[in-house]
C-alpha cells in the first residue's frame, strides 16, 4: 500500500473513531476511487450511511455518518457541492463541525 493510499485511510479511520465516540455525526472524506472498496466495507461494518459523489478525476467525496444527518444532506444535494446555495453550504459546513465562526463569516460573504 502507498503512502498516500495509508494516510487517507488513517484519516479514515481516525473519522470513524469520532463517529463511534459521538465528537461528529457527520464526516466527509476526499480520497481516491482506489480507496473505495476498503472505504465501502469499513463503513458496512459499522453501519454507517453514506453517500459517494465522483469528482472530475479518479477522486471522490464520501459523506459518511448518522442516518438522520446523511438525510439531510440527500435532501440539499445537487451534483456538485458548487451548486449549494448559501444557506446550504452553511448548514452542511455546521454539521461536518467546521468552525462557527468561519461559516458565519462565509456566509455573510455569499450573502454580500
């Protein structure tokens, strides 16, 4: 196994120990489509939701984590993150737990 392969994996997992430990609900991991096999069944075993969505290259977004979070998502979903709207983006970035502020401040911005 690469390197490469080894360290998104161990971001992987070290997602899947937040989840299990309740730190995050929600997670999303960016990782190469040869990864998404060993991704797949990790996420089978614990069960947890997901949702794969491919990217222009061999890379793909994963969403993985509670049912009722990976609800969510599908229901704001579009093709493309890109294609979020402000409020979309804001409430997506709240739930994978990224800083409060910063999405305050990116929304603000979107909105301007």
């Amino acid at each position: 196994m690469s390197i490469d392969k080894r360290k998104e994996l161990d971001v992987f997992f070290h997602m899947i120990y937040e989840l299990d430990k309740g730190i995050r609900g929600l997670a999303l991991l960016t990782t190469n489509e040869n990864n998404l096999d060993a991704v797949m069944e990790k996420l089978s075993l614990c069960n947890y939701d997901f949702i794969i969505e491919k990217l222009n290259s061999e890379y793909v977004n994963i969403f993985f984590g509670k049912k009722s979070q990976i609800q969510v998502v599908k229901k704001m979903k579009r093709n493309s993150l890109k294609e979020l709207n402000p409020e979309e983006d804001f409430i997506l970035g709240t739930l994978l737990g990224y800083n409060i502020s910063v999405q305050c401040e990116r929304y603000l911005g979107k909105n301007s």
